[in-house]
C-alpha cells in the first residue's frame, strides 16, 4: 500500500511466475538472470512460494533484485476460458500480481500466461487513462524496413486481439497508444502510424476506418501516414499499424504460420543432404536476415496499452531470455512513463469531446 | 444471340486482350502460345483489332483457334475508377468481351484488367445463379501442405475483394461456391472448407462468422472443417478459406508481400558474395519449394464466383504464360460445367428458405 514511487527509484516488476508454456522454468530463469546483469530489474515472483524458492535455489541469481510473493489459488491454464478461471480462483497468480501493481506495491506487471487472464485481470485491476475508451493488445513484428534510432527491425501492430471490432474513435485511440509505445521502445521521436485498409485511399474500407481517416488526418498529436494495404506489413512502411483486433489477430497469426512454414522448409533442407547444409552454412549471412524474421518472438512482449499501469504480455512460449527481455522492457516503459506519453496523444480527443 | 453450345463442342474463351500492365504483349502472346498446343482453347481476343492483329502477325499461332473482335472504345485503365470509366466508354473491351459471353459467342470471360471493371461488366451483363446472395472474388495462394488428388501445393480463399463485408448466409454461399471449385479445378471431390476466425472453436469470431458456423454445421453439400486461424492460411490445413472481401484483401495482399520481401532477401544475397550464389546453387533443390511459394501467381487467375457464367481475373502482372494459364482454367470450369456444381452445393439453402 505505498505511495507511487518517485521515477528515480528502482522500477519494480510484478512477473506472473506461473504463467507460460514452460512455467516457473522460463519465468524463474529469465528473472535470475537478468539480476546478475548491470542493469538489473527488481522482479516480483509471483505465485507458488515453495516451488518458486525452490527452483530459485537452483539458479545463481542476486537475491537484492528479486522478491517472491505467495499466491494460493495455482494458476490460470492456458486453455482455461478466463472469466470463469478468474472467479473460480480470485488469488490466482495472475490476480495477486495485478493486485501488487494496483496497490503501488509494483509499478509494472509481466505474463506470459493465458492472454485472455492476463486482459481481464488488468481491466479488474487497473483504470482506463482519460480518453482511452478500450484498451489494446499491440504487438511487435518483424519488418524488411527498419524503425527508429536505432533500426529496430520491428513495427508495432495493434488491436491484436484485445477485442474484435472498434469503432473510430477507438481506432484513433490505438493510433495514438500505438504511437507513444514506439517513441518509447524504439526511440522514435514522430513514429508514423497507419490504419490497415484494402486501399491507400482515404475512403476505402469499412465506414469505421474511413472515419478514422478522417479524424486521425486531423489530430496534431499523430504522424498519420493515412492506410496502408497487407503489402504494407511485411515491407514495415510504417513504424505502427492500427486495425480492429480481429484483423490483427489472424494477421498476427499469419505472420507466425509463414514463420513457421520457413523454419520447416530450412530444416527439412538441413537435414536432407550434405551438400545443402555446406550451402546453408556458406549463406549463413543472408539467412541471418530471414531467420530473424522467423524468430522475433525473442524480442520483448505484447504491450497491453490504454491502463493507468504498464502491463507487458509475453508470448506463450516464451524461454528465459524472452521473459528477461519482457521484463526489460515494461522497466523501460515505467521509466519513460508511457501513461502520460498516452494521456497526453488524447489530450487534443478528450478536450474536443469535453462539451458532449 | 447462338444458342449455349453443348458441352462437346469446344469451349469459347472471351480475353479482355487490352487489359493488365503489359497489354496486348501478354495476351495475345499467351493466346497464341495456346492455340499451338496439343489441347487448344478457342479464343475471342476482344480490343482494338488493327493493333491486336498486328501483334498476331508477328507470333506463331493457329488462327483456326483464334478469333478478333473489335472494341472500339479503348481499355480501363487499371487506376481508372471502374463504375465512371465504364459508362464513359461502354463499348471499351471488358464490356465487349463481356458482352460476347452473355448473348452466347463465347462461353466464359478472362481478364487481367481492372479487377473492379471486370466485376461491374460482369454483374451487369450475368445473372447471379439461384440462391447467391454475392458473387465473390477466390483466389489461390501457395500452402505447405498439398491438396486434392494431384497434390496441388495450393489453396483457395474467397472472397478476396469483390465486396468489403459478409452476412451470414452470404459466406455460406462462398463457402460451397469455393467448394465447387476446388472440386473441379484441384480434382478434389470433397474440399475441406473452414471459416477464418481467431480461434477454432464454433463461439469464436464476430457475430456472423459465428452465424456461419452454426448454417455451415448443418448443410450436407459442403465437408466443413469448422474454424482456422491465420495460422492455418500458410500451413493449408484446409482447402478452401472463407472471410469477408475486406479479410481476405488485406491476407491476401499480406501473402504477395510476404513473397516480395523473400524474393529480395534471396535477390540481395546472390548479388552480394560469390561464396553466396555458391551456396544457393547448391541449395538449389531446397530452394524450390521456397521460390514456388513466391511465384505462385503465375498459376491461373482468380474467378470471379457466383454468376451464370464462368469469369477468371488473372492478375494485372500476368506474362503470357500465366494468361495461357488463365484461360486454361476458365475452359476446365465451362468443361466441368461450374454454374451447376454451385447451383447443386446452394439447392438445400435455396429449398430452406422457399417458405420464406
């Protein structure tokens, strides 16, 4: 029940260690290993004490960096319908971090667990920032393009699934979330955003993303780029794309399948001749470019933007280096405060609606 | 005005010969490479006739198995606005040749054109077959997995764009228009069909994805697979995927994307380094299914289903062997007569609703 830390203090991670594929395995390991580096994260473990203690006993780790708290109801499977799972277990591990992040006791909260537990838990928990009239899952995905000071080869995607349609207003919204989470993670002072349609025009598409058009050409607080087509997402044209979370949830889901088709296709050739392996070696540096593409899950997590608290969903399968890197990356997101970087992309939406 | 030919006597192709990026240079080229072949197809070429015929003059070709009609108002351009250019040159090429098909001289309408233009002429020169509530554009993209009884390393989705959104009852029409292909041109005598959703379970999905699960469930005429997710598009879990126009435009251009990015890492690659190309030729066997999956456009054209009559939009890219291919396919689905497979999937939808 402490007060809002001061931005100079150590930002403070609750992680949902049960959650994921792997469990306390990846969860544990990704925690131990990021307090041993040079700019640790204080991470709070949450969920089955012992078994946590246990498997952290295994693992050389700074014990400064890392907390463990106890939740009693087990975990949220990954196949368990949400709802019913939150109420039939209201101190599962996904609840009792959310309730550590809406009590000041963590600024950020980490899953990789059930996706739909991890949503509804957040909404329970947290509050919608002014403005924001639905949260949002965004996604980072890889790009031939590369974005921002750095050159990250990724663009951000959302609504991935949060939810299953949006209206215009909420489209805009997402623009705007979308936008503060780029200038932040990837260092992109004017990110360009875009809405995904079946035409570059401004009037093609559904009536909800013709009157996004509309509205996003005229917010001042976005560098709108107008649509964009599906030709658009694997060039990286923009630096985020906005679409309706059913949209974004088969396009997401496309973009694993074609990295899965790949993989299957370099390992079946790997494994068929000698001669194709001397060749995958020789081209071990061009491949390098297409096996990044077919592998970013590694890199950080799904943002889940619109709350009042920063709250990271990592991939599923997420190993120790994926949840580290989620970790890091809700720190980063705390630090350079990306609530007011969001509340204040709205201010322009929320003071134009204030006299309805 | 002759009447519909029986089915034994050959089969009449109309070409739209003035669309597509490269003209009269594809088309004619593809009609004339065909008419040299062991299985001809007889062939309209519908545009402007002293260009097309001087074009004739300079390829080999059997003139018995071709035939030119003169359109004396030009070509839509592929950037024209379809309805206005349309009623601004009626006699332009795609309504000729559309025109032709409807009062019987030919038996089924190909081009590589304006894709909206070869929609509008078609809607306003055929009928809609009993019981389509939409006709839809289906297009065929390379999958992982091979279907039918030749081992086609390819799928169908529909629709890809004729229209933007779906009722119910008009996916369901897709659904065993898509089915009715796919039997005739993969010779796949039950094609699995699946809805995309964001999930596999029959809840999943907007209200009418969900509507059209419960009809799908209960009509005999079509093998059901249930939900796909994105995923499932590259694997090829199922051979034909239905969505809404604005669904499958932006999957669909997403695929071409796809293709275009693998096609410029493999391009950098062997440009860059000798030991690289050594490592693709060695690679080569390896390579081929890749490649195959980046060039599939080269394989027929897309039809445009739910009309009296058979029409196949080949893509705007098309070279003369993909135009050949076009027209190949258009005369397989008059041989295998398509109109009727359709009208027989959609008999217990259109006797379900006879009371209404």
């Amino acid at each position: 029940m402490s007060a809002t830390p001061k931005r100079s203090d150590p930002v403070r991670v609750a992680l949902d260690a049960m959650g994921g594929d792997h469990g306390l395995e990846s969860t544990v390991a990704g925690a131990a290993r990021l307090s041993l580096e040079a700019s640790p994260v204080r991470v709070l473990l949450v969920g089955d004490e012992p078994a946590i203690t246990a498997t952290l006993g295994g693992l050389s780790h700074d014990p400064d960096w890392i907390q463990v708290v106890h939740a009693a109801d087990g975990v949220v499977g990954m196949a368990d319908h949400p709802r019913a799972a939150l109420d039939r277990a209201p101190e599962c591990s996904i609840n009792v971090a959310a309730r550590l992040v809406q009590e000041g006791e963590a600024d950020a909260l980490v899953s990789a667990g059930n996706t739909g537990a991890t949503i509804l838990a957040s909404s329970d928990h947290f509050q919608r920032l002014p403005g924001v009239r639905r949260a949002a899952l965004a996604a980072v995905y890889p790009t031939e393009q590369r974005h921002g000071e750095r050159g990250d080869p990724f663009a951000l995607m959302l609504d991935v699934g949060a939810t299953l349609d949006a209206t215009a207003e909420e489209l805009v919204g997402f623009a705007v979330m979308g936008a503060a989470y780029a200038r932040i993670i990837s260092d992109n002072e004017h990110p360009k955003v875009a809405l995904l349609s079946n035409g570059t025009e401004a009037n093609k598409g559904p009536r909800h993303i013709v009157d996004a058009h509309a509205l996003l050409a005229n917010l001042s607080t976005v560098n709108f780029h107008g649509n964009i087509e599906g030709l658009d997402i694997p060039r990286g044209t923009v630096d985020v794309v906005v679409c309706s979370g059913f949209l974004g949830n088969v396009v997401l889901k496309m973009l694993e399948g074609v990295s899965e088709v790949v993989s299957d296709i370099a390992r079946d050739a790997y494994a068929r001749k000698f001669l194709w392996k001397l060749g995958l070696t020789m081209l071990s540096q061009g491949l390098q470019q297409l096996r990044r593409m077919t592998d970013w899950k590694q890199y950080g997590g799904a943002p889940l933007l619109g709350f009042d608290h920063v709250v990271i969903k990592a991939h599923g399968r997420s190993n120790s280096g994926a949840i580290r890197n989620a970790i890091k990356v809700a720190a980063k997101a705390v630090d350079r405060d990306l609530a007011e970087q969001i509340a204040r992309g709205l201010a322009p939406m929320v003071q134009g609606s204030s006299a309805e």
